[in-house]
C-alpha cells in the first residue's frame, strides 16, 4: 500500500522505490503481487508510468485510509500528554513558502518529536491530497470554496517588485518601500509574472482586469526565486504577495511599491480535512496556528507589510 501511494505521488517508479528506500524490481514485483491478491490490474504500465486503472484508483483511496490509520494508531501509541510523536504531511502553495517554512520550524522547535514534511503543491494538489488524506494540513487560498476546515492565518497584498533607481548590484541595505502605485501603471512595465495556471496568477490577471490594463508578461515562471532573481538581474519588475518579500529582502538595491486600484487582499490560511479525527501531530500544529504570537509573526512577514 506505500508503494503504491508513493507511486502515484511521484508519478515514476525509480523515483517512488528511491522514496520507499528499495529498488525498482522490487517495487514493481511487490505491486504486482498486491495486483495478484486482489485479482485486478492497479497500475497501468507502459514504457513508463502511465496512470492508475479505475480499480487502482479505489485501492489507492482505501490505501490512503488504511495508512492514515495506521499513522493514527502509531502516534497515539508513542505520544504522551504535550509530547505528540509523528510526521505532519504538510502542503503549501509556492507564494506561502516563506510563512510555512517559519511554521514548520516553530512547530519542530516546541514539539522535536513532530517531523513535519512541508512540499510546494499548487492549489488544487493540495485539495486532492486533502481528500486522499495523503495531506494532513495545506496553507493555501481560503476563498476558493472548498469544503475542508480553515484556520484563518494573514491577508495576502500584493507588490510591484522592481530595482531601485540607480541601484547597483554592490549596493547595500534590505529591499526598501517606496509609494503606491497603480496596476495600471504597473501592467505598463515589463513583468515577470507567476504561470497562468498558479492561482497567485489568477488573481493578478483579475487585478489588472479590473484596472483596464492590457497584459503581456516579459517573462513568465513557475519558480517562486526567478521571479525575484528576474528582477535583480535582468530589466524586468514583478508583482509579489507580502509572504514573498521574505525572499526579497535579502538582496540589495530592490524597491518593493504597494499595489492599488483596485485594492486587492487575499485570505491566506491552513485548511485541514472536516470531521476527521485528528492526529497527535496534526492537533499540535492546529494549536500553533490558532496561537496568537505565531499570528502575529504571520501578519508581520506576510501580510501588511511596512518599512
């Protein structure tokens, strides 16, 4: 059953039997046994990994409700009263790293027994691995409707990232904040922007759409760090959400200017599966996230942002 889960994870066999700490043969043999055992094919094979059959599906969500079970069982067996033991699945979208890096390091610094495994997952990653339960927590965009439970963490804003007039790459100091600006002013610069399929960039593009501008990025990625290095080493600006400036102030000679008309701010929190018993671990970090002094840290690094 981790095999398999580990298969459909990392979409490849030599990556899931690296993750599983066996061989190739040795995965593929044992999957073709468990095939075996239940008389149905679970894996479609090509020359390369191809899918899960629609059976293999089904053996897949009973493997993920079988493993978190398991998970269950094991951290209520070797947790004591304020001493959870375990590993967190944690999910994040890429311009949430900086925020949840700082949370899964908290949470590891109060509870050493936790072993939080954060990975950067899109928006609807997150959603799936939520309802597979392959995902014990996701920090992501409350507002897309989704069904799971939310603990509230900042409110995203949005900045016009460019390099500061006469600038050099010696210069010296953090990223300073300059006046507002308009992303309609904004859309006239040469952008590097996130890809249209993240949903950071659905908002940007919904932004400036409602500001009338017209929009062609000089650049566009899905990496989080080029956006930033685009703009310390090229002729590019780009739009940030507060939680990215993190990033950005490490390198000299950048200007960070608030984005207006329209005003934009997005809920940012941690969602979790609803009506499922917690795990010792996944109840520590719904308490860290609830405490007021991380909040505020939230607030500070990734939401209104100030000189």
């Amino acid at each position: 059953m981790r095999y398999l889960v580990a298969l459909e994870a990392h979409k490849h066999f030599g990556r899931a039997a690296s993750a599983c700490h066996i061989t190739q043969p040795a995965l593929s043999n044992a999957l073709r046994a468990l095939e075996t055992e239940l008389g149905v094919a679970i894996v479609r094979r090509g020359r390369t990994y191809a899918g899960l059959t629609p059976e293999g599906e089904r053996v897949l969500d009973s493997a993920n409700r079988l493993l978190r079970e398991h998970e269950l069982l094991r951290q209520d067996l070797h947790s004591e009263v304020g001493r959870p033991r375990g590993a967190l699945m944690i999910g994040a979208v890429p311009t949430t790293l900086p925020i949840a890096a700082r949370f899964v390091a908290q949470l590891q610094a109060r509870y050493s027994g936790i072993t939080p495994v954060l990975r950067s997952l899109s928006s609807p990653e997150i959603e799936t691995g939520l309802e597979s339960l392959s995902l014990d927590l996701g920090l992501g965009y409350t507002d897309r409707g989704s069904k799971f439970a939310c603990v509230p963490q900042y409110v995203e804003q949005y900045f016009l990232l460019r390099r500061a007039a006469g600038a050099t790459r010696e210069a010296r100091g953090p990223v300073q904040f300059g006046k507002k600006v308009s992303w309609h002013d904004a859309a006239l610069l040469p952008l590097c922007l996130l890809t249209p399929e993240m949903h950071n960039r659905t908002i940007v593009d919904a932004a400036f759409a409602a500001a009338g501008a017209q929009l062609k990025p000089a650049i566009e990625t899905n990496s989080i760090v080029t956006v930033v290095l685009a703009v310390l080493d090229g002729q590019v600006c780009a739009v940030i959400p507060g939680a990215l400036m993190a990033l950005a102030r490490g390198y000299p000679g950048l200007e960070a200017l608030p984005l207006r008309e329209p005003d934009v701010r997005t809920p940012i929190g941690f969602m979790h599966a609803a009506g499922m018993r917690p795990s010792r671990a996944l109840e520590a970090a719904l308490t860290l996230a609830q405490d007021g002094a991380w909040l505020r840290l939230a607030a500070t690094h990734g939401g209104l942002l100030s000189a």
